[in-house]
C-alpha cells in the first residue's frame, strides 16, 4: 500500500471539514472567476482557438493538484509562453488553423519531453534557474511600474501624475 500512496499522494489526505470544504469552495470560484478571462485572452495571444486555453489552464491545475509536491506553485498559461509560442509558430501556419493546433502540441510535447529527459539526467537545476527569473522578477517589474500611478489613489488625491 505504501507504493500506491506514493504514486497517488492524494490518496493519503485527511478528510476535510464542512468548514475547510467552504472556504475551499470560495477559494475554488474566486480563482476561476479570474481564471477563466486570463486563459481565454492567453489563448488569444498564442493564436490558439479560445476553447484550449481553457484545457490549458485546467488540466495543468488539476494534475498539479493531485500530484503536485508544492501547494504553492502555480502552474497553466502565462503571457511569455503564449508569446513565444506564437513567435516560434509565426511563418509555419495561419494563426488559429488546425495545422497551427498541431505544431503547437508538437511544441508542448517536445519542451515537456525535453524537461523531462533533463531532470532525469540530473539538471532539473537548469530547468529551475531559468525559470526563476520570468516567474520573479517579472511581477515585481509590473508592480514596481505601476505603483506610482496608483500611488495617488491609495491617498485620495485626484491628481494625475504625467511623464515629463
């Protein structure tokens, strides 16, 4: 048995209260209330049909869920993958045709085989070290970006900062 709970982790969890059950209802609408416009403006931006950026930010949430060793780790589309998905892609179809799907899973399928052969090679710390820069320091850039603009805001001033 414990083989079977170390393929299926979720198999081991506790069962919830009526109380934790409701707070993770509110959690669960609350993300898929932002969710759900995010995937499909995602979807957009890769040049993808609408429909799979849906898929795109369910199914990676859902196994992460279930399989996932952190319970803080984001995962599904983000505007550089979705960005560089359509650079890469651009000359080699139509943006949104069946052939532009195809070279897309193609492209999924290849980046994850290639993560994957890296991490079972021992270099699961290069996959790690180039990611942390997108995933860091690219929130806090748009944080810091905007925070003078909203600065006035927080205070009740109705001033408007320009740039000179």
């Amino acid at each position: 048995m414990p083989s079977l709970q170390r393929l299926f982790p979720f198999l081991s969890w506790p069962r919830p209260s009526a109380a934790l059950m409701r707070g993770e209802v509110l959690a669960g609408l609350t993300v898929g209330l932002l969710m759900v416009p995010q995937a499909v403006a995602y979807a957009a931006l890769a040049g993808m049909p609408l429909v799979t950026g849906l898929y795109a930010a369910l199914l990676p949430a859902l196994v992460g869920v279930l399989w996932g060793a952190s319970t803080r780790l984001s995962v599904g589309p983000t505007a550089l993958t979705c960005l560089l998905v359509a650079a890469s892609l651009s000359g080699l179809a139509e943006p949104g045709s069946a052939r532009w799907v195809d070279l897309a899973v193609w492209l999924a399928f290849l980046s994850g085989l290639l993560q994957l052969v890296l991490g079972l090679g021992g270099f699961g710390w290069l996959s790690t070290s180039s990611a942390r820069p997108s995933s860091w320091d690219s929130p806090r850039r748009r944080h810091c970006s905007s925070l003078p603009r909203n600065c006035p805001r927080c205070w009740g001033s109705r001033a408007r900062w320009a740039a000179s």
